[in-house]
C-alpha cells in the first residue's frame, strides 16, 4: 500500500483491512513526518491534504490486529531530486538502510509487517 494510508481518514481501518487479506506480510509505503521532506513539503502541492505518519504510529495501528504481527521492520528512503552523489552521501550519513528507530532523514516510511508463522 504506497501512500494510500495517507489519504484515509482512518489507516487503522484500512490496514485491518490489508492484514485480513495478506497471508504472509503487509508492506507499507508512507509520508514520513520525522524527514526533510516534511519540512519542504507538508500541506503544499500535491502533498496537500496527506497525513505524515511515524513508525510509533503504524505500531499502535499494528496493536489492534488479529493475530498480532510477529515482526515489525522499519526502513526510510530519501527523496533528493538529483539523485547523485549528495543523495548517496545523505544516505550513508543518515544511516538509511540500517535499523533505526528514528529514521532521521527520509522522506518514505516502507514498513513491512510480517504475520506469524503457523506451524
């Protein structure tokens, strides 16, 4: 689900929704509030009228599902409009790639959600 959450009223809803059809895994594409993009971008353009999400948030979300997932893994990629060598630098000293909590710097939040596994 790439970005559609940011546009509903109620992405707990919909992500019940998601989970209740997945077998494996939900993977979601957001707005990331804890990122540059936020700064430059929030409430113009075609961003106008999207929610910008944080993985404290997805993870509330998650705590209402049924069954619980088993693992939550979180990554965040930039969004730098040339692309070169200053995207990959910022990439690098962000820490984008790497597990973190904090996410610093980028733009999309993907986040997978992975169900348990039934023996």
């Amino acid at each position: 689900a790439m970005t559609s959450l940011c546009f509903c009223a109620r992405p707990e809803q919909a992500l019940s929704e998601l989970w209740r059809v997945s077998r494996a895994a939900v993977v979601l594409g957001l707005l990331h509030r804890r990122s540059l993009l936020y700064w430059q971008k929030a409430g113009r353009g075609s961003y106008q009228g999207a929610r910008w999400d944080q993985l404290s948030e997805v993870r509330a979300w998650a705590r209402s599902l049924d069954p619980q997932p088993d693992q939550i893994e979180a990554r965040s990629a930039l969004l730098l409009p040339s692309a070169g060598p200053l995207a990959r630098w910022a990439e690098r000293l962000s820490g984008i790639g790497q597990h973190s909590e904090r996410l610093p710097l980028g733009g999309f939040l993907a986040v997978c959600l992975r169900r348990p596994v039934v023996a």
